[in-house]
C-alpha cells in the first residue's frame, strides 16, 4: 500500500463523500492518480463506495493509532518508553530486531514500541504467518535492554500473557483465558498472540523484542485468511475501547509486568498464570516435533515457564516451542497462528 493510498484513506475516514475533483485539488493530483490510490483494496478489508457525481466513501473507516493520544493515556508512564507509530511495515518484531542488532552496546535503554497500522508480513510462533488488515487489530512490538541475562529469561512469554489479561480486565473484559506458551484465548477462540525474539549471548545481558498481535475488529477479509478459530475485542467487549486507549493500558501493564520480571522473573506470576490457565486441570495432548504424542493432565506451570503434565509416564515438563498443546476436549485446527 503507497503512502498516497493512505493519505487518502485518512481524508476519507469520516465516512462522508469527497468528490475525486476535491481530493485532487486538496492534493494537487490528478483523479486518475486517486482512482489508481484507492483500487484493490478490498484485499486490506476496506471497503470504498464509489459514486458518479459523488465521489468515494469509506464505509468501514478504521480509527488510527495516535502517538500523541497514545502517550496522554499513558501519563506519567510515557517518560519512560518510546512510541512509534509505522502506517506499513513488514514485521514490528523484525524491524525492531534489525534496530537493535544496529544499535548493538550503544542502543537506547529505553523500552521502545514500534505500533503498525498495517502489518504484512507479521509473524507468530513456529513460523506461522500472523494475519491482520489495515487498522483491524493492534500489532505491536516492544524492545526491552533487559539487564538480565538472555538465559533467565524464560516464562517471559507467559508473563506478558498475564499483562494482557490485566489490561483486558481493567476495560471490563472477563474470562480471558490463557493457553501455554504464547496464547490469549476467549471462549477457545484465539483473541492474541505472543512472539518473544532475544538478541545477545545467553549469559549476558540481551534485549527482547515482544511482539504482539491483539485482534481488535477483524474484517471479513482477514477472517477468512485465519484457518482456526478466533474472536476480537469488538465481540467480547461490553464497551468498544478506544484504539489509542487499549494500546496504552496494554504497554501500562507490560511496563509493570517487566519491571516486576526484571528483578524476580517469572516466579511471581506463577500462580495467577494458572489462575487465567485455560486447560488448568485438565486433560491435554502433547504433540511433538518427531511426530509423538503424549495425553496427561496439566497439573501447572514450574518457575521457569515450563507447564508440568502428568502423564503415565510421571510429570512432563514442557519447555521447548517446538512443542504443541491443545485440550483433548477441543478440536485441533489445521493451521494457527
């Protein structure tokens, strides 16, 4: 999508018609330049109205991320985090990544957050391809000069699963589960995703980028991209939030949660990750990657992250990503995210 594309979209986004003559003379182009800017994109989950004598209507206007409300939300935590806000990127996790491999030792020791109103390229574990269009979920990416050593870090990914669930809470969301290790589930349908990428030696000091994907209000079009089931905050929300305002109180409680994590790990966050644990107790099937597979019950998460299953052959200790889970009691989709 070209700058110009959404340069227009913004000047579209509330709804009315504008004529091609006066987005043309606003923008001292020419009206085939326009109809060039706004075609195809129905492949982004947008849907224009083209109208002769009228002109074009975005009739599914989304509401753009705002660095400036974003960091009034934030208040008095704003000073200590950078924000950024990209119209298009390929991967927030993997631009922020390239930053701070560039940066190396002389880097920020900022958390910096790199937010994509359009992410193309985005990324979950194992590989898979993160789906999302233009404006209709909130990928994100937070770089953290963790002092602590890459190999402390483990749990991380359901610590950040914690946070989300407290942000959600504090806008009214209930019943957020969650799934190990990267998971935010509602009802079994996927609602986020964690992707967590470390750069440095594993018994030094290393920076994490923590990346996160949040359905917000999923376009038919990107539905229809994701072969599993999912949902979005504009169906389990009582109150649709504020874009900028979810996003802030999300970096409020990572902010939190880090700090916390940074001094104790994930020790501290054992008990209510198995409070919010969508299969606590239950029945689950360990799927591996030389094709084995085990059923136990998942009987809790150890200090380090790893979730404790009781098989027929003892306690299971899972660690490894490569690793995948699911409820004996939940159908398997082909594909996740």
């Amino acid at each position: 999508m070209k700058p110009l594309t959404f340069t227009l979209l913004r000047m579209l986004s509330d709804g009315n018609y504008h004529s091609g003559t006066a987005l043309g003379q606003a923008l001292n182009i020419s009206r085939a330049s326009i109809s060039n800017a706004l075609s195809d994109l129905d492949r982004y989950g947008l849907t224009i109205h083209r109208v002769h004598g009228r002109g074009y209507r975005w009739l599914n206007p989304v509401q753009w991320l705002d660095r400036d409300q974003i960091r009034g939300y934030l208040a008095e935590d704003a000073s200590a985090i950078e924000i950024e806000v990209a119209e298009i990127v390929e991967s927030t996790n993997s631009l922020l990544l390239q930053r701070a491999i560039d940066q190396g030792a002389s880097g920020s020791r900022f958390k910096q957050v790199l937010a994509a109103e359009l992410q193309t390229q985005g990324r979950g574990r194992r590989g898979r391809i993160w789906s999302s269009g233009l404006g209709d979920s909130l990928t994100f990416s937070v770089l953290w000069p963790s002092q602590r050593a890459v190999n402390a870090l483990s749990g991380l990914s359901l610590a950040v699963g914690v946070a989300i669930v407290r942000a959600l809470a504090s806008l009214g969301m209930q019943n957020i589960l969650l799934k190990w290790p990267n998971d935010v589930l509602f009802e079994h349908s996927k609602l986020a995703g964690v992707l967590i990428e470390l750069h440095g030696d594993m018994l030094s000091p290393g920076t994490v980028i923590i990346g996160i994907g949040l359905n917000f209000k999923l376009s038919d079009t990107t539905k229809d991209q994701i072969e599993q089931k999912i949902t979005d905050i504009a169906s389990i929300a009582r109150h649709m939030p504020d874009r900028n305002q979810l996003l802030a109180v999300l970096l409020k409680e990572l902010i939190k949660m880090l700090n916390i994590f940074e001094l104790h790990g994930f020790e501290p966050f054992v008990k209510e990750w198995e409070h919010y644990h969508a299969y606590q107790n239950k029945a689950v099937q360990i799927s591996f990657p030389d094709g084995t597979v085990k059923n136990g019950i998942a009987v809790g998460i150890a200090p380090d992250g790893a979730l404790q299953v009781n098989t027929s052959a003892g306690i299971v200790q899972l660690r490894s990503g490569e690793i995948s889970l699911r409820g004996l009691t939940q159908e398997t989709s082909a594909k996740h995210q």
